[in-house]
C-alpha cells in the first residue's frame, strides 16, 4: 500500500512539475546514496554541496569531495556533527552544529520511535510522544550563503536533503537564496513517512506537496527523477 501511495505521488509531482531528462548516477554507500546529474560528477575545484542531515554517513559528500567539492555540511544532533568532522576532510569541509529550516535561532525536534536512532523531526512525522522533544539551532539557506559568501559564486552547485520532514518548509523559501542549484536531491520524508492510518494527514501534505512543486517550477526547476518520493530537481536551462 506504502509503494503504492508512493509511486502515485511520484507521477502527480512530476506531472505538476514537468520532467527535465537527464543522465544520472547514484553515489554513495547503500544506505547513504544519491542520485546526481552525471555532468556535475567532473572534477571542479568551483563546486560547492551543502548537505543537510549528515546522520552516520557522509559516502556522498566524501565522493563530490574528492572531485574537488567544497562541503558544507549540517545537522543539529552534536554526535552526527562530529561523525563528519572525523570523516570528512577538514581542508574543504565546514560542518555546522544546526538544523536546516525556513527560520534562524531554535526550534523544537521530536524524537524518533526508534531509541537511539538520529532520525529527530521538527515536524514530528513519525508521531512520537510530545513530551519527548529537544530544542537545536536552526539555520536558513540565506544564512548560510550570508555566512560563507564566496560560496554565492559556486559552479557546480548541489543542495542535498535528508532532514525528516523539514524539507518542506525549506523549499518553500527558496526563492530567498542567491543562487540557483544546479541540483537538488531531496526526501520528501513529510509525504513518505506519513502513516497509512493518518489520510487526513497525507492529504494535507499532498496538497502542500503540489503547491510546492509548482512553487519550484516557477523558479525554474524540473524533475530529473522520482522515485518512491526520492527527488532529484535540476533547472529547466542548465548554467
């Protein structure tokens, strides 16, 4: 039911969207792994990815690292912050201590159901009791580039999204930042991980899904591929 949910959604998306065709290829480990437009994969000293929810595995980021990518990387929970300090080079890596959302300053993270997993929501999609929460920093996409601002002249550039749910209201705002990526992989985990006992819910995010999507397309970004809500959005005219 979960797949079939899933591939629905996929078609919707990209219909509203429009699709823009493009060679890929998935980099990473198993569990760490992304799709990414194969002409961003030559070396580029210029390239620039900013990985938000770096979680117990940076496969990815390490790969666009060893083409000669600068990595700016994020989380908010302190352990996965130094898992990447410890594995990615420190020469062209900057690892920050904070989530990634439409809002600066600190915002409230549910736990996950799962004890000991890093998968902490901001907007709760796995529905776990509301006494269980911490409060993280939180940074925009705007802050960011503010804080790095060598980093607005990047060529290639990738935005890459693994932060439960949060996605949303990240993409939401993009039309605040100064750039315009050429690629953004993301999760749409606030559809995904919606439970199957909760329509009322899924239908809420599927509305807010497709008005984002046409938000996107109106800044210029197609659909490369989506698959079981996995996105991979690249503009329309490639830089």
């Amino acid at each position: 039911m979960a797949q079939l949910r899933n591939s629905t959604m996929d078609g919707l998306l990209t219909r509203v969207m429009g699709q823009q065709p493009v060679p890929l290829e998935r980099i990473g480990s198993d569990y760490g792994a992304f799709w990414i437009p194969s002409t961003l994969l030559a070396p580029s000293s210029r390239g620039l990815l900013i990985s938000a929810g770096i979680g117990g595995d940076v496969t990815f980021d390490q790969a666009l690292q060893s083409l000669g990518y600068r990595v700016i990387a994020l989380d908010p929970l302190p352990e996965c912050v130094e898992f990447a300090r410890q594995h990615l080079d420190p020469a062209s890596a900057e690892v920050l201590e904070a989530g990634l959302w439409s809002q600066d300053g600190h915002l409230t993270f549910f736990a996950p159901r799962v004890a000991g997993h890093d998968s902490w929501s901001a907007i709760n999609i796995q529905e776990t009791a509301v006494a269980d929460t911490v409060d993280f920093a939180v940074i925009t996409l705007r802050s960011i580039f503010d804080q790095y601002p060598d980093a607005r002249g990047a060529s290639p550039s990738v935005l890459k999204m693994n932060i439960e749910g949060a996605e949303d209201a990240v993409l939401f705002h993009l039309a605040d930042v100064p750039v315009l990526f050429d690629a953004i992989l993301v999760h749409l985990e606030s559809l995904s991980q919606v439970r199957l006992r909760s329509p009322v819910r899924f239908l809420r995010q599927m509305v807010s899904a497709t008005k984002l999507c046409r938000q996107l397309r109106g800044l210029g970004y197609r659909v490369a591929r989506c698959r079981n809500l996995q996105m991979v959005l690249v503009p329309q005219v490639p830089r």
